[in-house]
C-alpha cells in the first residue's frame, strides 16, 4: 500500500495531450461569425453541457446565443469532427499512469473538456481509462456539469472516491485551473510546467511568494511516477 496518498487525479489538455492553440468556441465563432459575448457564452457552454451531438450545439447557438445564419451547422460539424482527432499523447504520460497505478494507487481525472475532444484523448489512452479509472472518478466538466477553477469538481471527485483531501494528489499544467483549486481544498499538488510560457504569470506569483508553492513541481509528466507520489508528504 503506498504511502502518503491513496488517489492521483490527472488533468487531461496540455497534461496527457496536446491539441491546437485555439479553442473550440473560438473556431466556431470564426466560422459563424459570433461576437466576443457570443463566444464567451459558447465556451462555458461547451464546458458544461453534455450536448451529444453536433446538432445539440448548433441548437443552442441559435436558440440560446441568438445567432442564425446558414454558417452554423456546418461550423460547429466542422469543429466537432476536427476535435475528435485534435488530440496528441504528450510524451511520458502513458508511462506516468501506468507507473502510478502499477504502484496501487487509484488514478481519478478532473477535466475541462467537452466530448469531442475527450474522444480524441480516449483515442490514445482510452484503454487505460476503461481499465484503471473508474468511471465516477472521471469527472469531465461536460458531464459533471460543473468546471474548474471551481473547486466542485475535485470535491465531487474526492467524495466519489471516498478519500480526504490531504490523501490525495493533482496532477495538472494549469496553476489556475489545477493547482490553486486543488490546493485551496487541502489536496497536495504537483504542476506540471509543460506549457511555461503559458503559465509564465503564475509563476512569477510563485516566486515571489504571492501564491501557495506546489508540492512539486516538475518540467514534464514523464517526471511522475509513484516515487514521486510517494515522496509528497501529508
Ligand atoms: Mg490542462
């Protein structure tokens, strides 16, 4: 039994994979001409609903966003089926789940994510996830209704599993997003600066003492393994 903690939680974009710069919400409001409302509109919603369908946006674009136009459909068909082979596998991230649950540890997934992409995750470590994560214990933001920076999801993921905060790990690239969240809750943290440039602001904070310090923190998730996990201390 490892010591120190029981669940590692991953995030998944900029974590596990790689995808392209722009966002979903932001290529489909190119393409059907939304405004910055519209757009920000978009992107909580495509977060936070479990649409199922092409057809399921484009719906709320125009019932909800208030945006017709011939562009819409064939917009969001085009980013939806782009999304689902958007995803690339970052390097070392099936070997840090394999290590981390090979150690005995339960791995849990807290993402941002909508459907088509998480298909696009699933495509490189799909096997993994139906093998290691049980399925309550992946809290994927369309499904769960609810994304972070709230805590809510973590919450739900640690009650889910039936396990104290102090007892379990985030995984994640994201200060804002995986770390201050997970932190603020009393989870210990590892950040994985797989992104620096992106994260550059909160890392300045870091250092100057003006945000909470990670557990670790560490240049790539081919750096996690149960060693690792095992060395954060309660
Ligand atoms: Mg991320």
């Amino acid at each position: 039994m490892p010591s120190g903690a029981d669940l590692v939680v991953f995030d998944i974009g900029a974590t596990l994979v790689d995808g392209p710069s722009r966002g979903p919400a932001r290529r489909i409001a190119e393409l059907a001409s939304l405004d910055d409302e519209q757009r920000r509109l978009l992107g909580a919603a495509l977060m936070t609903r479990d649409f199922g369908s092409p057809a399921g946006v484009a719906a709320f674009v125009r019932e909800e966003l208030g945006a017709g136009g011939s562009a819409v459909d064939a917009a969001v068909e085009e980013v939806w089926r782009a999304q689902t082979g958007d995803a690339a596998a970052v390097d070392g991230g099936a070997e840090a789940l394999v290590a981390v649950a090979a150690a005995g540890y339960r791995v849990g997934l807290v993402s941002n994510i909508w459907q088509p992409y998480f298909e696009a995750a699933r495509v490189h470590f799909g096997a993994f996830f139906d093998a290691h994560v049980a399925l309550e214990l992946q809290v994927l933001s369309f499904r769960a209704g609810v994304a972070k920076p709230s805590p809510e999801p973590f919450r739900r993921l640690l009650s889910a599993a039936g396990v104290a905060s102090a007892r379990a790990v985030m995984v994640g690239d994201s200060y804002a997003y995986d770390i201050e969240p997970a932190a603020a809750i009393g989870m210990r943290t590892v950040w994985v600066l797989h992104r620096p440039e992106k994260e550059a602001e909160d890392l300045v904070r870091v250092l100057d003492g003006r945000a909470a310090r990670p557990a670790r923190t560490v240049r790539s998730i081919g750096s996690v393994d149960a060693d690792l996990v095992a060395s954060l201390e309660a």
